[in-house]
C-alpha cells in the first residue's frame, strides 16, 4: 500500500560468540529497519553484566559510536519496535532487560501473544508488577517465577504457558535462547558469522553483514547457545504452520528470503496471477512506490503491458510534517509521492499496490493520476481484501475502518474514482505459495483465527473496541470472548 | 564543605487536590534541586491513569512547558535523584511508576534501606523481577505481593519488612499515602495550600509555592490522603528518633525548617560553639561558600573576628569542564572558588567549612588563600570529624577514604597545612540541638549505627567495599556482617 | 550514479504574494530536497524588516512549526545547500541575509561563477569585509556598491560583472529579483498560486504546492516581482544556450519538466538510446537505484530484455554510519545497497547507472552483483565517460580523480570487472535532446567550456589543484590560466 | 541590585603564543560569565587561517572537548555577549569573523560607540553590507577600507573615527591588536602565562589560568603583539579619564582588580561610607544576594549592626521558567531568593542592594521581608539614584523607566513599602575612589556625558526612544540631538 498505514511488530536480532556483537546488532537492526521506526535498542552481555542502550527513533538516532563502543560482550540482542498511534513511550521500548534470581535477562520479542491479558492479569494477582503495557513482559515475569533451575527449561515453562505468535531472543548472562512460537507466525532466520552464530527477523540483516544463512529456525524450537555450543530442542507439542502471508504482501523486505521462499519472487508472483486473474486492457502499469514495485512488475510481465516509473516517492520525508493553513490539494499524499505527468497523460494506467486498508490514500493516489492527465484508471490489488483485523502481530485497524469488511468491491471502486478495481483472489494468492500453500495463516482476509484471542474480564477495552461495535461479526469464526476459557 | 562531595539521597515532593498538581510539584522540586541534580521526575495520577515525566538532568532540563501539560490530574508525587560517581541511568531514576493488581503506583524515596539487598534476594528467589539497582524497588514488589485489598494495609505489610531510612511518597489511582521511618532519619514536612496537601523533603519547597507549613510528618507516620480527606495512622511499633544531625550541617537549605529547628540557627549555632570551643586569635573569618556560610557568621559573632567574603564561588560551573592538559596549579578548585587577594592580603585568616571529606579540596583552599597573601590560615570545621560511612541514605566514601577516620587531627592539619585545625566536638553539636539532642543520628562521627545494615551472602560487594579493606574496625559499633541474621 | 558521488550546487526557491510565503517555501525545498542536503535556509520579508531561519541539516530538521510562525511576510526566499567534504560550516549557508544602505536584502543562488576570485580580490582591494567562503557573496558586495538608485539596476550592474551560472533570487524589503544567467547553465521555473508568483529550481516544487508552471525564467532574463505586478528584462547581451545536460541525467527529479522537456522522458529516451547503440544478449536489465532505474527502464524497452528490481535499496540511511572494526566485504556500499539474489542467481544481467565517477563504488557493485549468483554482468551507463570537470555548478572531483579522464572503457570494464562495459556515445546523448541538442553545455563529456574560469594570482589553489596536476592537458580547451584575462 | 536588571556589554578576553590558546579562551571566557550569558564564541588562528566556535548561551554549553581541539592555534580571542530581551540571534554574538585584503580579521568588543550610527549610514551609502545590528561591526568595515598597509595603522585609522567606549581585541593572521578608548569607559588588564600574553576584562579570568597581571591597558593604548615582541602606541589625543563607576558598585566580580582598585574593597568603603552617611537604628543588616553582599558587609562593619543571610539565593535558576497559572505572591522574586524567616522574625532589619532600576523587584522584596516577620525594613542603596541611561555599553532601561529618574526618594520609599529608605549619595561615592575620584563617569547619576551620542537621521528611534518622551530633560548635559553634527 501506498502509506505505512500497517505497521509490523518490529524486528529482532541477536548475535553470540563474536567481538563485535554490538556493531553486528546495530548494522542487523539498521537494515532491518522497515520493520520498526519508532524505537531501537540493543543489549549486550560480558558474561557478567548486561549493558544497554534503548531509545526512541530510527536505528541512526539511537546509537552513536561512543554508545554501541559501551555495549560490552560477545553476544548481544536487538530491537526495532514499530510507530503506534499517539504518544509512544520508552518503556514500551525493547529489548526489555531486567535482573532476577539467575541474574541479568533481556528479552526481544517479534509478534503478538493472545493469551497475554489472562496471564497478566493472573500475575498481578499474584503481586507481579509490570512496567509497561507490552504484552512481552509477561515473558519475562513467567520465566522469573519458574522454579526451573535451567534456564531452557524456565523459558519452555513460560512459552508453555503462552499462546500467539512469538520470535523471540532471550540472553542471560552468558546463554542465549532463540524460540519461535509452534505456529511460527513470523519469520526468524539462523546464520552464521566466522566462529558466531546470529539471528534476524529476516534474512537481508545476514546480507549487510556478510553471515551466512544456514536455516529458519523451525516453528515451536528452542535453539540454546552457549559457551559449550548451540543445542535445538522441541519441547512443545507440534502444531499446524501457520506463517503468515502478509509479510510476502507487504512487510518483508524484497531482498529477504522468508518461510523457505524469496519474498521477491513470491511477490512478483502475486503480480503475475493478478495480471491473469483479472487482466485489463492498458498502456502501462504503474506501481506505487515502493510497496506495490514488485507486484507491477510481475503484472507488466505477465500482462505484457510496459511497466512505468508514473509515480515518483519522496524519501526525504521527516518524522513530522508542517502542513499550510490554506488546505492544498491532496496534501498529504503529495508529501510522499507525486505524478510523473509526461509519463502518464492520455494514457490508460494500472496502477498497483499491495493493498488497501481504509481507501482514502488510495483515492488520493488516483485522483492525482487523473490530474496527470491519465485516461483510465485501473488499480489492481495484490493481495484480497483486508476484511478482519490480526491478533498476531499486525497492527491493523479496527474491522470497522477496514474499507473491505463492510464494502463491496464495486463500492470500493466507486470511492476510490477508479475505472475498474480488481483484488487478488484467495485461492490465487495460496497457488502463488505452492506446495507450501497450507502452512499459512490468511486470517485478516478470512477470519479464521487459529488461535483465539482470550481477554480477561477486566481488560476488556481491546476486544470491545475491536468488535463490540461489529453486530454481525460471525462468531464461528470470530475471537474467543472472555466465555472461552483458553484457546483450544 | 567546599565540593559537592557528600550527595544527599534525593528530595521528595508530594501534592494532592490541587488543580495545578504537577505545576506545583515542579515547582516543589526546583527549590529541592540542592537534594539531588542528576535526575527528576513527576508521576501525576488523572484517578485512573498515571502520566510520568522522568528524565537525566537538572528540573529546569527535564521539564518544560509542553510535558507538564500533559501531566494531568489534581494529585502528583516528584523527585529529585542525586548524582552519583560513574554512568547514571534513566532506569535508576525515580518516581518509579509501575501497574499492579490495583492498579497504577508510583513512587519517591529519600533515604537507604539498610536490608534491601536480603529482602530483593528473596523477593527474586519467589520469581520477582528488576528493572533498576535502588533499594526503592523492593517497596513497590513487597506492596504488590501483599495479600491485603486496602492500599494502606499493603504499604504497612510492605514497610514492616523494610528496616532503615525512608521519606517516602507513594500514589495509587485516587489515593496517596506519605509515610517516614520509625526512627524519622530524614526529614518530610506536611503543608496546606489552598483546599490541597503538599509534603516536601524541605519547608523551602513550601516557601516558593506559598504553602502553609502544617507539621512534620512524624516518625513511624503513615498519612493517607485521598478524596474523604487526611488520615493519620502509626502502624508500627515506636522506636528511637534518630534524625540525620548532617542535614543541619550540611545538607538542608538553611531557610529550611526541619526536625523541629531552623536550620539557620542551628547552623549558627554550631559556629559560634566552635568559636567558643576552639577559638584563635586572627584578623577575619571566611567561609567557603556557600556550605560553610552560616557557620562563619556565627564564629564571626561569637569570636568578635570580622566576618569576610574572602574567596568567591562561580555560580556558573556546568556539568563537565574542559582542563587544559598543561596542568594549572589547583585547576580544579579554581574552576569553583577565588580568593579575593586585597581582602586576605597580609591577614590572619580563620577558614570555616562545615566538614572535611577526603581533605584534597580543603588542601586545595588553603594553598589558594596562602597564595592570595595570608599571614596564617586557621581551619575550623562546623562538625565533628567524619569517621564513619552512612548507611541511612548520604553518599558518603567508604571508611578508608575518609581522612577523618584514618588521621589524626594534628596530621590533617599538617596534610592541609592549616597553622591550625580544628573541629567541633560531638558533645558541642549535640548541645547546639538543646532539648533534642537525644533524637538525632551521629553514627558518621562515632560508627553507633541503631540499624546495622543486613547484606544476602551472594551480594557482598557493598560490605566488602566498604568494610573488608577496614581490618581494624572496632566491630562492636561496626555494620552487621553478613553473620548477623537480621537487623535487631 | 549508484551512490552520491556528484553534488549539485542546491536549490532555490522563492514565492511573492502569498499570505503563507514561508510555508511555502518550506514545501518547496521539501521537494528539492535531492538538489542539497547540508543546510537549508528561508528568509522572509513583512515588507519593512527581514527574518531569517537558517541551520545546518534537512529540511525536515532546519525548519519547525514555531521557526516558521515567525518568518512573518506575503514573500519569501529559500535555498537547500548541498553537502561538502570536510567541515561544513553554517556561515556558509544561504540565503545570505544583510543590511546595506537601501535596507535588507537577502539572496538565494544555485550554480558557480566562474570569475568570482578576480572579482572578490578586486572588492577586497577597496576594502569589503567578506564572511564565507561562498561564491555567492560577491554579488551581494557588486549590488552594495552600485551607485544606481533602483533595486534592478543595481542587480543589472552587478551581475553584468559576473561570468558562470546563476539561477538567482534576490529580495529586499518589498520587492523580488528573480535572475538567470545568459547561458542558462541551470535550470528555474516560474508559476502562480493563487494570486502570487512562485519560483523554483525544479517543476516538482510546484506540484507539491499545488501551483501553476507558467515557464521558464529565460537565460540572461531578469524578473522584478513587486506590488505594482510582475515584468520581465533582458539586460544582458543574449548567448548561446548552454543549458547542463547533466541535470537530465542525474541531477534533477524524474517528475519535474527543465529546460523545456520532461527529465523522466529524456532520462528514458537515453536509455533507449544506449540500449539501440550498445546491445548485448541478456536475461535481465537490473537499474542501480534510484539513479539508474528510468534509463533502465527504457534500455529494457528498446532491447525487449525484461526490466528487474534486483538491488534494493536502503532509505534509512543516516548522516553518520558507525563501521565494524572488523571489515565487512563492500561494506560501504551494502549499507545503500542489497542484491535480490533470488532474482539475479543464475542470469545474465545488464546493470544501468547515470554515470562513473571514480569506479570505485560500480566495481562493488558489479562484486555484489556476482557474488549474488549472476551469470555474467554487463555495465551500461546512459551518459558518456565523465572526462572533465564542471565549473557551472556541479561537485565533480579534479580530473585525475575522474576514472573516464584518465583511462579506457576497455580498462575501466577491467578494474570494474564487468563482462562487457559501454557508455552512451555523446553523439547519441545530443540525439536524445532533438531540437535542443544546440543548446546543451556538455564540458564534463568533451572540455568544451563555453566560459573558462578566471583565478587571481593570489587565489590560485583551486585551479592548482584541479590542473597543474594534469601535465596533458588540452589548453586548447582547458580552463583559462591567469594569463587569460576574462572569458572571451 | 536583586535580579539581573542591567546587563553589561560583554566580555573579552585575548591570549598570543600560548600552545593551549583555544582551551584558555575558554576558561576565561568562564570565568567572565557574569558579564554576558547570551552567546559565546572563540575565534583561533594558526597564523594562516582562522577558526571559529560561536554558539548562543552559557560557556559550558557552547563549548566542547572536541571543538576546542579544533581551534588549532597559539592566538586567539574570546567574547561573551549579554542577553537582550527579545529574541537574541546568532548574528548578533561575537567574535565577527571575516576575509579582507590582509586575509583574515576577526573582533572582540566590549564598550558602546556613540556615532556607530552615522558612520554606519555613510558606510552603507559607500556601499558597505552589514550582517549584524551590532555597533562593533563598524570597527571591521573601517579596518578594511583603510588605504594603510600596516595593520596597526589600519586599526589607528579605523579607530580614529569613532566615539564612545571600546576594549577592543583584533586579530589577524599572526598578528593581535589591543585596543582601548581614549577615555578608559570599560575595564581592560593584561598579563603574562608562560612565554605568552593574555588581555582579560577583569582579573578574575588571570586568576583561573594562573597567568600574572602586568597592568592595565592604558586609556588610548594600541598594544600591537606578534611574533617580534609586544609593542604599546598612544596614536589618539588624550582625553580625560572616564571609567565607569558602576563596574564598581554592580558588574565586575568582587575577586577582581580593575582602574588600579579591588572591587572588593571599593564595593565594601561604598558600603561603610552609607552607614555612615544614612545610619539607622536597627537589628541586622541582611544583603541582597549576590550583588548586595559586600557592601552589606561594609555597612555592618561601620554601624556595628551583625550581618546576617536572611535570604538565601536559588542557584539553580535555569533559563526559562514555567509559571503556575494561579498566581503565587510574589512569585518571580521567590524564584529566585528566599526570606530566612527564623533570622529575620521580630527584627529590625536593613536591606542592602547595589541600586534600583525600576523598584518593582526591591518592592517584592521588601514584601518578603515583612512576610517573614520583620519589625521594620529599612532599604540602603550602595549607590546614587540612578537617573539617566548609560550610552557607554550599559544595557540601562530609557530614563522613563528608571524610578530614580522620575520619583523622590521619599515617594520611591513609600512605593516600596520600607520603612526608611537612603541612598549613597554621589559626593560620598565618589570620595570612596580617593585620589581617582576625578577619573570616573557617573552620568548614570547626573547625566554629564562627556561623550553624546550622535544618531543618523535616518535612524532616530533608539534616540526617539530614549530621549523624545523626556520633555524636561536638561539639554546642556543632555545626549546631543540630530542636529549637533559630532561629537565634541
């Protein structure tokens, strides 16, 4: 889509057994940026003590050379935590680092648990107190209370107790765990790097730094590394895989390989069955840049049509943006991008993006096509429509103000202006992913949640803002509400 | 004395049913500043949610315009942190605010558990975790553990573990509870202004925003404040008075009122003691500015000796200093203090200080006024000879550091080159508090510590620190090894 | 080119008219933000006083909310500066704001003249006092000086002194002059919005503001903006044409119209060009971007190879980069750059970019490229081998830094290790410009410079520097010596 | 007096041939705090180029280890510049930096010129630019225009034009010029450090550095430093002396010697001569801190009256201040000073200030004193009314606002609430200068300006503002109008 109006759960990094594992974790989380802006942080271990720098904005913001020089230690974790709505805080800030019985812990956690609520709610019953409103510290607070010696065998007592989606990396004081929930909703990458072993969201972090990538690590595996070697362990039961598809359509970078597939190639293939599954007869096809490249090219190749830059995006905006009093037209589309006029007058354009989430960026989009000087204007979507919001990771909108839960696709068409609008379908979409077609998860294009969301009776602001205000939301598909004890 | 080389531990501030509740407290905390410069914060509670401000620096750089607007609501608690050696953290940084079972907590602590380290061992042995290294955290985890539904029946469960110094102000949502050791180690004073309370460390906080002084908090007192109004209750068992006799000398603002004196007068009073007890023929007394201020006065009036502004004190000393790396001779004490040659020129000079930590600046000073041209430069020190480290919340060195504990008062003397040296006896100081002399604490001047600190085997470094290197130590008044159980 | 390597010599922008005139030109130089990154600067004027904001940095970090209130006025002018090597320094950012004796006056220039030494000496013999190091302030002395009374002759007076390129805008206290000079060596737009005037570097500034391209400002035009309206002058005895062909090739943004014709199209058509004049048998043309992408485009139109996004790049990329001790292979330009392996394994790849400067950067590149698993790489650039320097505006480095001045294509396909390597032929490059293809300046491709820099005697460095250098040179059509006293 | 109400024009502060020239800058600069905290700025040369740091604000905040480390060089000068109200600008602060013919020349200025004005105009009309609103800049333009080849001579010309007050310092590639007025208006000393020399407004900054005071620039001297030695010129008639008095009574720093005299001890002899002179029967003489300090002392050493600190000083005032929006009592003055209530309560109390400006201040704190319990007030002024505007480089307010100038003292008296109030009378301070009592402008006190101020017809409002208004001002002593061509 054309603004970042998704926004993922941020990225994870971790690197053990190398000199410069600050360094490493700075320039993993520099390109793995895409995945979060709002903050950054990396923690590093000496095997005594853990050193820490956490702060707000982008990785280059963050961390400056007399800082990442202070972050002692040959293993290291690191964070990028996403923009949300309102004033972000610090101490939603990430890596969360603490000390308990066994001494120095850091946690960095990819994703969104279900259950978290319930559990925190039951902890501070308990007289647990928490520090900030991720869902993540309650990680951190079962691990604590396990009466476990190890420290694999706290972290399996905690994640057992836990459902949702989690890529996780875990440091003590000289021991890292790396645990990636049994559904393996998100990606997470293992590599190697001279005598080291590192760890990333995705596998374009390997890239930067020269590692070598040597596997995922598998959904519901616990992967230890220490001093004595690195150790795989599966302690929870097995469950069906469910990645999720979006970070194909739209969050991995086209460069990473995710899921055992290039996120350019499945993309581009997204592009071709969109070209074949609803075709139309133009002049060029245009993507909006830079999340909908891809995708167009795949459409252009597939379709025939020639492909064209019509769209150009300005990479220079800031963090804010002073707008003038005197309302411009489309102003705040054209701070990002703007028509390239002679490229696109009296032509008949498809445009295509990734998706759509409310329409109004969209429609801006494509009423400056038309003040460009386009014929006809076709978008082409690739991807189905967003119709239900996601409980493990994505910070999507409230089913309400997602325009393809409650429109018709007509209607959409008819907001947005478009001559024709046309979605991906479901099925082509799952073609495009091929043998691996039944390990993912579509729930924000269907509904089906493999696992419920489960809220605690007192905190139900979430559920309610979400779906109270949806009537006929269908509960056969729908998340769990406070009546349904635990997920499965 | 001359260089801030004690550091108090923090200022606490508290306001409640005021409109302008955070404005206030900040406020508050600018006339508290002297207490502690290296953090502060204000946590303000709108009776359902909490909003903090807590920042690295001095009031006036932590706060502005912008973020005490948005610290909302008619009650808030601050603090000021003092500064210590090495790198200060953010996380260190207080009020702590936090979310348990009842709900938001925030608090401010003044003052040194003496068995905070036996307590968070255990706390962390039952799965608690820790995000900073103060001994406040394990107040906030032993209220939250606490199976009691009323805030005030938790923090009594809480503080009856706790044994040592605390001026503390606690917040829940709607309710706030001040509370102040049974001993009263530090000072906390209780005020009215308009329909509203405020507590503060000192009566000057009130001062500044035009509070009515009430009373002091007293020792042993929890004070419950919440919509049905102020409530007074002693919860535990009577013990001792023990106020910090180093506050007079030192550390208060002498337009303070605290433990029932003025501590102008009493300052003043300690001066002219010490003309009486150790008197010496000379042209003038100077004070270092500005701790040894009012004790000069009153040698002055005492002695008959003018009184003389000799040295003067650059009030415009920033955090760090640039030296010249061509050593300037007493480059470091220049940066603060500056003879006036044409006033000492040729003169007995009596230099007044309130105590002598490590003895280098004291050095320092004399060599400056020798230098400016005086005939002889006698030493007198408002306060008996520090030979002894605090465990109740003052920053002072470890034993060994201490040149009044190691030398005697003729080889300091010597050190400083002073023609002579003296300081006020324990009997004068402890007369100069009249009708309470028996209530105060004097455990840095004779080691009679009343509430010995309790270290956990696996964290003795403090101890080690401070008291292994002391083979000599006369281990009848000495801190309790790690062999004494429990405190009393 | 792949990295910014070149640097123009910023952008100017000015509106007169308009209640919001700063705010204007704050979006204005948002969207010429490509034309400089080092500093940015708007001075504004309420008709009787100047106010100025101007700071080292982005758009985006220059200017606020607050800064802008307060450059109060119905004018405005702006300048973005590009980023030198070494210390850049605040005095030497621009508009240039002063007094002198007919009131303000504030200026905005983009391009080089090429006898400002000669001049700047000359001023400096009659006593002028000069601040920066800037070209610029020559013109702001030359004004000064004029005895004539109006604004415009004095302008006129001034810049008939001046040889080299000036796209200009001056303002004093209610009045605006609007400059180029009679070459038109660099390019400027004029349109309306609303009932004001506006002029910008580059068409893509009126588009984010929503205003009207009426034309160009004419070489050797002179616009004077006022309360009585718009008129236009030609003081100056016309030229030839020399417009810098490089803006079409890198410089300017693909979405703005120079000189007459769209920079995307004459981009595209030179790759056209280049792919008719230096085919090769290839699986897929891959752009180096941002640079590189629209010749790519159009060299995989004419060659029918299809167009890949192979190289992703990194948009976060900060100020400063923080590099591992340890060396990463090309680190450098992985920090900008990512090959899409998936794409690239296995093919043949045909890699577009604008422009070699030194190589170093396209032989990382091409490295990458290879390592990804390409087949064979074939390097085309869509402009001719960059053998000269510029002295009209553009940061080219001297020539024996120039990789194409010194060595063959054949040579340079080695060093960057590339199967095949081919330059647009300057003949093809004029053939993309059609009807204008007289009235482009190309020195940097041939040494033919149209007017040769003059240098005082006292001055020479830069000329030193860039010639004595080069024993081989072609005096014939190199650079004016001392000895020639002014450009024909 | 109380609060900051006058502002001296600036600190200089000069050494040649010292290896640490930059980092000695600085610690003067330091140590001359006091006489400006607007802006700061060192300018360095390393005898073929100048560098430069000039920031706003205090010292410690504009300076840096790293950018004193690049002000490479074993010359260099300093300034620091006063706070205006309004909104202060970089453009304003001092050293100006500039090429000219002989190269490089940058300017140190402490003083006001009384004809900037017109030779301003003329220069503009010569077609000069300023960039600054500073008088100092008229100094720069006159130094380049001169026809001398010579350095010194340049200066002597440039000099020989202006009228007012000046300590001057200059500094060209290898060369330093010391310059001050004919008249002596501000204080200017000069020392020796190691084999070098150092030039500082007051001593106080020698005293820092450990460098030796030598003697003070002379009245009219040229003192001209380079590599051949240190050379003194008298090139200007002389003039009667004419040094400011109120350095004495408020500006300079008690620890300082300046005009052949301790500002101790003549600040203390202004004390004693108004207990003298204006005695009164009271309790306690109490100083406003800081600047009634020593005369506080003075006046309780003459009148046998104990001094006492009965209000303390908040050195923690940061730059700006946010207001509680219910008024507070005399909340500004509490921000700064406190009332010692326990002192002050039942007595008859004398307060000592240096002067008042407008009374508003001495009003609130004379209400404080009430407030804390005082039986009566009785003000003293170590000075005369003061009744007219300083011209010499005194930031006084116009004659209209200065309660002195327009009130009797009896009226003052009863305005600000005080049970008596006296003055210094001028006979009585001028006796306190003994044998240099003729040497002293005190037109503050009876408006004798030895030099007027001419103004440009063109630019009447500084005099408009300050003199218009005054119907019944004295035009024998008053500052000449439009129509006296020049001064003398």
């Amino acid at each position: 889509m054309a603004l970042d109006k998704f926004k993922d759960e941020c990225a994870v990094f971790a690197v053990f057994g190398h000199p410069e594992a600050a360094n490493l974790a700075y320039l993993g989380l520099y390109s793995l940026q895409h995945r979060g802006q709002e903050a950054s942080g990396i923690v590093s271990s000496d095997e005594t003590k853990h050193h820490a720098e956490i702060g707000m904005g982008h990785v280059s913001e963050v961390f400056n050379e007399s800082n990442i020089l202070q972050l002692k230690g040959k293993m290291a974790i690191g964070h990028n935590r996403y923009s949300t709505h309102g004033r972000s805080q610090l101490k939603n800030a990430q890596p969360m680092a603490i000390e308990y019985a066994r001494g120095p812990l850091a946690l960095a956690h990819n994703g969104n648990l279900v259950n978290a609520d319930v559990v925190r709610q039951r902890l501070e019953e308990e007289g647990s107190i928490f520090r900030s409103t991720m869902d993540s510290e309650v990680i951190i607070h079962l691990i604590a209370k396990s009466k476990k010696s190890r420290f694999q065998d706290q972290v399996t007592e905690a994640l057992s107790q836990l459902e949702g989606a989690y890529s996780l990396a875990l440091m003590g004081a000289s021991e890292m765990i790396i645990a990636r929930d049994p559904h393996g909703f998100r990606p997470l990458a293992m590599g190697t790097l001279g005598a080291g072993y590192v760890f990333a969201s995705e596998t374009c972090a390997f890239d930067l730094i020269g590692a070598k990538y040597i596997r995922d690590v598998a959904p519901g595996e616990l992967v230890v590394v220490n001093n004595e070697g690195l150790f795989s362990y599966f302690p929870f039961e097995a469950r069906k895989k469910n990645h999720c598809v979006f970070e194909y359509i739209y969050f991995a970078r086209p460069d990473s390989n995710i899921f055992g597939k290039s996120v350019h190639n499945v993309r581009k293939k997204f592009g071709r069955k969109l070209a074949h599954e609803k075709p139309v007869e133009a002049d060029m096809v245009i993507p909006v840049p830079d999340s909908g490249v891809v995708a167009a090219l795949g459409y252009a190749e597939e379709s025939g049509i020639p492909f064209e830059t019509g769209i150009i995006r300005n990479h220079y905006v800031g963090r804010t943006f002073i707008e003038p009093t005197q309302s411009i037209r489309h102003f705040g589309v054209k701070i990002k991008h703007n028509a390239v006029k002679e490229a696109i007058k009296g032509n008949r354009v498809v445009v295509v993006d990734d998706s759509i989430v409310r329409g109004t960026t969209s429609r801006k989009i494509i009423k400056m096509i038309r003040e460009a000087g386009a014929k006809e204007v076709h978008m082409r979507i690739s991807s189905p429509p967003t119709t239900h919001s996601c409980f493990y990771g994505i910070d999507t909108p409230s089913r309400s103000e997602l325009i393809g839960s409650t429109y018709s696709v007509e209607d959409i068409a008819e907001y947005l202006d478009a001559d024709t609008l046309a979605y991906l379908s479901i099925e082509a979409m799952m073609d495009a992913l091929e043998d691996r077609k039944e390990d993912f998860c579509k729930a924000c294009f269907d509904g089906n949640y493999i696992v419920p969301p489960v809220y605690a009776e007192s905190q139900l602001t979430l559920l309610e803002k979400r779906l109270a205000e949806d009537e006929e939301i269908d509960y056969d598909r729908a998340p769990a509400t406070r009546k349904t004890a635990t997920a499965k």
